[in-house]
C-alpha cells in the first residue's frame, strides 16, 4: 500500500526530520500565544491542563500523522484515500485546509507585529524610555495602516519563500537560528529571573490553583496544545511523507513535543516575572507579549539591540511555521487538483490574503464587527484552534486506531521491523480510546453538554 512517489523531495537526515517538523510547531504559538492563554486562563491550572494534553493526547495524535504521512507518501486527502479506498475519510481533509487558512489569516497578522517592532526597535522608534506609554505605543504601533501592511508584506514573504524554491535556504538558516533563539530564550528566562516579580510570577506559572480547572480551561488547553504541535490539519501528515526511511517516527514525536512544550515554559518563565514586576495584568489577552517584552528590553543594557535580534528571531520562527501550514493547501491544490505549483501557491496565498485583511483590520475600522462576541481576529482564532484541530486531531486518531492497517502500522514505527518499537500496543490502545473519548467529552463539557448528562 505504501506508494513511493518519484517527483517527492525526501529529507536526508534525521537532523533534519526534526528540524523541520521543531521549525513548525516552534513559533508564535509558543511565544505569543502560550503566555497569553495560561494568563487568561489562571497560570498554573492552564499549564498542568496543558502538559497532560500534550504528553496524552499531543503526542499519540502526532505519532498517528506520521504513520499515515510516511506510509503513503501524500497530501492528507491523498492519506486517507489510499489507506482506506472507497471509504470518505478523506473529506476530513476540508477541515485540514480551512483550519490552515484561517491560521495562515491570524498568524500573519501577529507575525506584521514581530516585524513591526523589530523594525522599530533597530530604528530606535520603540520608546524604551516611557513604561507608562507601553499600552498606547502597543496601540501605535498595531492600529491604523502599518500593522495590514506588515501583514501584507509578511504574506508576500512567506509567498516569495514558497514559490521562489529558497525554502531549502529558509531550512538551512532556520538550522543554525532556532539554536540561536533558543539560547537568547534562556538568556532572557535568566534576566527574568533577577526581577522583582519573580517569585509571584512563578508561583503563577507553576502553582496549580485546582479550583481554576474548568470547561473553558480545558478546552483553550485542548486547542494550544494541538496548536502548538501544529497538530490536527495535517501539517504534521505533509511533513512527515518527506521523512526518509530510517526516521525514527517515536523519537522523532517525543522530541517535538518536549522541545516545543520546552519552549512554550521558557516564554512563559520570561513574561510572567516581567507582568508581576511591572505592575501589568497577565489577562491582557493576545496583546500580553507585545506590552510586557519592550519592557524588559527597556532595561536591559543595549535594550534596542536585543530587542531587534529577539523580534528578527520571531519573525524567522513565525515564517518556518506559516511555511509548513501553506504546504497543506499548496499539496491538495498540486496533487489533488492538478494545478501547477505556482498557481497553488498564489490561490493559497490570496485566501490568505483576504482572511489576513479580515484580521488586521480587527484592530482597526473593524473592530465593532463581531461575530458571537468575538472579532474577525478572535473568531478565526477560536475555530480554528479550540474547534477544528482538536476535531481534526480525532478523526486522525479513531482513523489509525481503527481503521489503517496495523501491520502497515508497526512497519512504520519498526522501520520495517529493523528498529524496535515497545510502545506500539500502548499507542493503538490511546488511539482507539482514550484521544478519542477525551477530546469528545472535553467538547460536551465545553458546550454544557457533559454537566447535563452527569
Ligand atoms: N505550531 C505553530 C506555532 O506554535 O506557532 C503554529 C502552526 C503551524 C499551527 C502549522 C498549525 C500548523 F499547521
């Protein structure tokens, strides 16, 4: 069953296995948005809800897009229909494509801001002096026109890098320069650490307040670790029918998992002393990280330098992982569709465009247009992450359980049964119950259901 495309690039090392699939899930899923939801959603009690979806749920649904992506070589349409012929499975690759779009609409937004301040922050317009302006020059800096057009510009990049072949050059540099933010991340955790809010930001951070636990905790957990890992669309799918045979499909989810959930501590480590220290709210929402870092830059000696580098670091992350999520609607539009890879990157890159537009102009004329109380910014957000990946994450995960082979199975995570590989029965017993029944309750549970029944 397993089909070996010719035309189909391969990753040579197992390096770069990893480096890749790091390259996608590390980004500002981790730096923006983990701080932001554990804020909003009480700190310790977000972070527990977190790990434990990470490790039990996370980690299994990653394993079980690997398999399908390696076995078969394909897009996520092309998965699910040569592992299960004439059945429909593979119309959950909709959910795939719309989900990245949707990302692709927000992130990019966000990814406008990292721009923004970098080159704010090189030009020395970012005002280190004036901790009281933070809010406002936020503000300044994210209303108005500048910020669609840094979205707009930040789309073009990521289409020039998709369409002019330089994603070989983006994957080398992102080699060398993810080490780099990860060390700039440590350095920054220490700094944190000397503030004078330490002690109340990592009790925060790392002291459970049980009784916070609730549907909607759950659920934003749910959805950032899914999110996270870039889980649940089929990016993870993509990338891994790139892998090379020898990969190590096990090792290779368990060390994406700790390296990003790794990360996503870190930044939390470095803003939540600085929002204690600076007497700011770690309920601020997705502005948290754009408010609070300026602030530790501001003193730090050669504040704007480190401020450049740091933002320059997170635009190359955001733009590794805008890349990956493309790929999902750039290989149904090439292998599905038949359209040249060109003309799929630009249908893909105007969606985008067009959702990117929507979610700029949130901050700005479109602000009082809300839909369920959320803005065009907050809804995409919200589907996409708490809605769609964790549905995605469970179709993937009854799909492999139940359906797919499992010889087909256990040769993948054998290697063809060169490698070993104890934990097999474990995963197919998570894939075929426990992921599935718990991303079902935790969506009763969200929707009011669950407390009805019990
Ligand atoms: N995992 C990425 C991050 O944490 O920034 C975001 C992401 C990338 C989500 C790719 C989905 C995806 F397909």
């Amino acid at each position: 069953m397993t089909k070996k495309t010719e035309n189909r690039a391969v990753f040579n090392s197992k390096f770069a296995a990893i480096a890749t699939t790091v390259g996608s899930a590390v980004g500002l899923g981790n730096i923006w948005r983990f701080p932001y939801e554990a804020g909003t959603h009480g700190g310790g009690a977000f972070l527990i809800c977190y790990f434990a979806f990470v490790l039990l749920l996370g980690v299994p649904v990653l394993c079980a897009e690997y398999s399908m992506g390696r076995a078969t070589r394909s897009n996520i349409f092309g998965a699910y229909r040569q592992l299960a012929p004439g059945q429909k499975w593979q119309f959950s690759g909709y959910l795939g494509i719309i989900a990245s779009l949707l990302i692709l609409s927000f992130y990019s937004v966000v990814a406008g801001w990292t721009v923004e301040y970098c080159i704010s922050s090189a030009t020395g317009s970012l005002d280190f002096s004036n901790p009281e302006g933070e809010h406002s020059q936020f503000m300044a800096l994210t209303t108005g026109w500048r910020p669609v057009m840094w979205t707009v510009i930040f789309l073009f990049c990521n289409t020039f890098i998709l369409l002019g072949g330089v994603s070989k050059g983006i994957e080398r540099a992102s080699n060398i320069l993810m080490p780099l933010l990860f060390l700039l991340l440590i350095a920054f955790c220490i700094n944190s650490l000397t503030l004078p809010g330490r002690n109340e930001g990592l009790s925060f951070l790392f002291h459970p307040d049980f009784s916070q636990i609730n549907s909607k905790v759950l659920l934003s957990a749910l959805g950032q670790s899914f999110f996270s890992l870039s889980l649940g669309l089929g990016c993870m799918m993509t990338y891994a029918s790139y892998f090379s045979a020898d990969t190590r499909l096990g090792k290779t989810a368990i060390t994406t998992a700790l390296l990003d959930s790794g990360v996503a501590v870190l930044a939390g480590i470095i803003i939540f002393p600085a929002v204690f220290s600076f007497g700011l709210s770690p309920e601020s929402g997705p502005t948290l990280v754009f408010e609070v870092l300026p602030f530790i830059f501001m003193q730090l000696p050669g504040g704007a330098i480190w401020s450049t580098l740091f933002f320059l670091l997170l635009f190359l992350a955001s733009i590794t992982s805008t890349v990956s999520m493309s790929e999902i609607s750039i290989t149904y539009f090439t292998e599905e569709k038949k359209m040249s890879r060109r003309k799929a990157t630009l249908v893909s890159s105007a969606i985008a465009m067009a959702g990117g537009l929507l979610c700029a102009f949130s901050f700005g004329p479109l602000k009082e247009l809300t839909i369920c109380g959320m803005t065009f910014f907050n809804l995409f957000d919200y589907v996409s992450s708490n809605i769609a990946l964790p549905i995605g994450g469970m179709i993937c995960s009854v799909f492999v359980g139940w359906v797919m082979d499992k010889r087909l199975l256990q040769a993948q995570f054998t290697n063809e049964g060169r490698q070993r590989f104890p934990f097999f029965r474990l995963l197919v017993f998570f894939l075929k119950w426990i992921c599935p029944t718990a991303i079902f309750l935790l969506f009763l549970d969200s929707i009011g259901i669950l407390s009805l029944l019990l």
